[in-house]
C-alpha cells in the first residue's frame, strides 16, 4: 500500500516536471497575458456590473485598446519616428565625422574650453586628451546603436509574436479568471484556504495595483512631459517626453532620469542653458501633477520601501537582467517581501507556527 | 404522462438548470434576482468539511464567513464566565457579528455532520457591496434582518 502511495506521488512529480518543461517555452507568453489581464480586468468587471456580458466586454475593451493604438500608430508614431530618425541621423553624423563632430557641439564645447582653461592652470593634469578621449568611446557607444537593433532581430520578431498571443491568451484568462481563482482556492485544505483567500488578495493588491500604476504611469507621465517639453521647444520633446514615462516606473529615481534626458537634449542641441531650466521646472510641474493629482485618483496606494533599498534593487536588478529588471525589480521585490510578511504574520495569527 | 406533465418538463428546459439553488435560499442572499446572484456566486467558494472537522478556532482573525448550505455546525464560544455552544443550520451564516467585531473569531466552529458551506471572503464582499450599491443595500438589510432575528430569540429564549 505504502509503495503504491509512493508510486503515484511520483508519477505526480513526474508529471508536473514534464508539465513545467513542455509549457516553459510559453511561460513568458502566459506572464505577459496575467499582465495584460490585471491591467484591463477592471475594466471588464466594470461592464460586467452594468449587465454586459463578460465575453462582450472584453472584446468591446479590445476594440477601444485597438482603435486607441491605431490612432497613435497612425498621429504620434510618425512623430516619434520623425524625432529618432532625426537622432539616428546626428548620431550616424558624429560617427562618419569622428570626434570632431560632437565637439562641435556647444555644450561640449563650453566644457571643453574650462577643461582646457584647468590644463593651462595646472599642466600636470592633461585633461584635453582625456576628455577628447571620452567623447569618442562614447560616440563609438552610440554609433552602435543600429548594430545592436539588426544583430537582434529574431528578439525582436519574438517581441512581435508575443503582441500577437498574448490579447489572445489573455481572453481566456479574462473570461475565466473567476473559475481560475476558484479552482486554485479549490485544492487548498480547509485548514489553510483563510490564508489562502488572503494571501490571494495580497497578491491582487499588489500586482494589480503596481502593474496598472505602470501602465497609467506611463501613459500619463509620458503624454503631460511630452506636451511640456514641446510647449518649451525642447528637441526630441516627443522621445524624451516617453522616456520620461518609462524611467517614471522606478521609483524615487525615474523622475529625475526624465528631467536629466530633457536637460541633456538642449545641452546637446546648443540651446540656450535657460531652456534647461525651464525644462527641468517643468519636468517638476508633471511630477508635482504626477504625485498629487494621477496617482491618487488612479492608484491611490504606493510602493513603501526605503530609497535605499529600491536603489540597491534597481542597481542589482540592472546588473542581473539589464533594462528590464531595473524596472521589474522593485515591484517583484516588494511582491515577495509582502507575501512573506503577510503569510508569517497569519501563520501566527492563525496559530499555525 | 400527462400535457401538464410534459409542459412542466419543457418549461423546466427552457429556464435551464438552476445554477443558484443552493445560494438562494440562504438567509443574506433572499430578494437577490438571478443577475444579482449571478454577480454575488463570483466571489462564493465551495467548501466540504466532514463530521468532527474545525472550520474555525476562537480569536482567530476572521478572513471569511459562511453559508451553511447543507449539513449542521456547532459554535462554541469559552468566556471568562464559562462556555456556551449553539447549533447552526442550513441556510443560516456563521460570522456575520465577527466581522464587525474587531475582525476575530468570537467562538470556534466545528461540523457535526458532514457539511457543505459556502464561504465570502470579507475583503471580496466589501468590495461587492461599494461596487453593487444596489444589491449591497440588499444584502445588508438582509444582513440586519438576520441578527435582529437571533437577537429577538436570543431575549425570548432568556424570558425577558
């Protein structure tokens, strides 16, 4: 009897492993829909209350998804477009001219002429060589730039796969995602299924709420930073203005990356220094509209974490999976940090430990 | 078999199958219309505990409550002054005056018979009811109904 109980747990786990490796290759697929899913869900549950079938609001949210990213596709890409292809053509420029070219730039220029104001007060430090130096390694950085975009084509085709599966995936995770939540709480014990119920919730909180902060963060930082920076002529206003909204993801830090891109871009561009501190004031007014006004209405709780802590997340996350986990780090980290402390402080409470 | 018999059959087939027999019964959810307990049925789970089984122990927090669908459960609640036990029936819920009494468990549970429950998570249900005022108020009558109801026979069984 013992060894038939063993035989069938095995044949469990074994299952379960070639589970795990057979739908491995779509994980990230499924992860991207679970996204997906918990930014539009409220959505749905909303027309859900007003009787409009589930299956129907998900495909009326779809079309409004779909019309909303045609219009952008159609009004602000070309834009953007315009404003990189502009980028690209002063990043290759500087390439086929070497150095000289972005020396040419007035900024570089001012820095350039106290650098060589410093060498001509103290001999002994030779900086012109070195600053000349670090203006060409970073030129060769930017010329590499289309380089690394054709060497990865094939991510970059996998990108476009995903946007193609996963509003299908997510579907079925929308209508059904009652019955999944049933079926998960289903297999608990009664003695943990409280816990369960409030770890699930947990895991709702502050998923939902961090993932649908990113999804309006974005949009809403990068749309008011976009229309600030282009109301001030700033270059790149468009780029810079999106930029702004990613880096707005991490915080404490991204609000100032997106101020310091706005000021580097009139450095760049020659513009007068007074733009750039109109830019960075108005930079600060998003901010301020940012924190007082959207994420309040939209969010309304935050991530709590010492600056300390998201910095050395965001630092390790960086170091560890690039771009990607400095945005994804800290809200994975407080997801972890809060299950745990939520499970140990009901352990307790349930008086299980 | 008669016409009538025949009629009632079809009639039963064209209404389909009742998906919330077991929910409308229960003493919080009379008065609800299908789509209102279409919408509640969401965020109820099923749960069987056999004879003798804890469904909950006193002054733990209380992170659901429950619908006795079927079966019996006996609450036992120990005091300072002693202890006390009442038998819960179907159709009747458990911690109802728990969850607006600091959040505990008031007295432990246990099933005497095999007994299906339906359990509401508390979080789930406040949310309900501020996103579904309508049927929140609904709810919540009936709510009001049912402890006044326990009260009454509390005071009559005590011959006040």
């Amino acid at each position: 009897m013992k060894l038939t109980r063993w035989l069938i747990y095995i044949l469990f786990a074994a299952v379960f492993v070639a589970g795990i490796w057979f739908y491995s290759l779509i994980f990230k697929y499924l992860i991207t829909a679970v996204i997906f899913s918990y930014i539009i869900n409220p959505w749905i549950n909303w027309l859900e209350r007003r009787r409009i079938p589930r299956l129907l609001g998900i495909l009326l949210v779809y079309v409004v998804i779909g019309l909303t990213i045609t219009w952008a596709l159609t009004r602000i890409l070309p834009l953007i477009i315009a404003q990189a292809q502009s980028l690209m053509d002063f990043i290759q420029t500087s390439s086929s001219e070497g150095t000289v070219s972005l020396l040419k730039v007035k900024f570089i220029q001012d820095i350039l002429a106290r650098v060589d104001q410093l060498d001509n007060q103290v001999p002994i430090l030779k900086l012109h060589d070195q600053f000349v130096s670090l203006i060409d390694s970073i030129n060769r950085g930017m010329t590499n730039i289309p380089g690394i975009l054709i060497d990865n084509y094939q991510k970059i085709l996998t990108a476009v796969s995903l946007i193609a599966t996963v509003p299908l995936i997510s579907i079925f995770l929308l209508k059904d995602n009652v019955n999944f939540r049933k079926s998960i709480l289903e297999l608990v014990p009664n003695r943990y299924f409280e816990i369960a119920i409030l770890l699930l919730h947990k895991v709702d909180e502050v998923v939902g709420c961090y993932l649908r902060a990113l999804f309006f963060e974005v949009l809403i930082v990068g749309s008011l930073s976009s229309i600030v920076l282009t109301i001030l002529g700033v270059p790149y206003s468009l780029l810079i203005g999106f930029a702004a909204g990613f880096a707005n993801i991490i915080p404490y830090f991204g609000p100032w990356m997106g101020g310091f891109f706005a000021v580097l871009s009139i450095l760049i561009a020659g513009k007068p220094p007074v733009m750039a501190i109109y830019a960075a004031l108005g930079m600060y007014l998003v901010q301020v509209v940012d924190n007082n006004v959207v994420y309040p209405l939209v969010i309304g709780t935050s991530i709590k974490m010492h600056p300390l802590i998201v910095l050395l997340t965001v630092l390790a996350g960086g170091w560890a999976f690039g771009l990607i986990g400095m945005l994804v780090s800290v809200p994975l980290v407080y997801l972890i940090y809060s299950l745990v402390k939520v499970l140990y402080t009901n352990l307790k409470e349930f008086k299980m430990i | 078999m008669s016409w009538k018999d025949i009629g009632k059959w079809l009639k039963s087939r064209g209404k389909g199958k009742d998906q919330f027999k077991g929910m409308r019964n229960s003493a919080i959810l009379q008065d609800l219309t299908e789509y209102e307990l279409f919408l509640f049925s969401q965020i109820v789970h099923d749960r069987k505990f056999t004879k003798g089984e804890s469904i909950f122990e006193q002054d733990v927090p209380l992170a659901v409550f429950y619908m006795v669908s079927s079966g019996e459960v006996e609450l036992q609640e120990t005091a300072s002054t002693g202890q006390s036990s009442c038998r819960i029936s179907p159709n009747e819920v458990l911690g109802i005056i728990d969850m607006y009494v600091q959040n505990r468990r008031l007295a432990s549970a246990r099933a005497t018979k095999d007994t299906y429950l339906q359990a509401v998570s508390h979080l789930d249900f406040e949310f309900f009811v501020k996103s579904n005022p309508k049927t929140g108020v609904k709810l919540l009558n009936n709510m009001c109904r049912l402890i006044s109801r326990k009260a009454l026979s509390d005071i009559s069984s005590e011959g006040i």
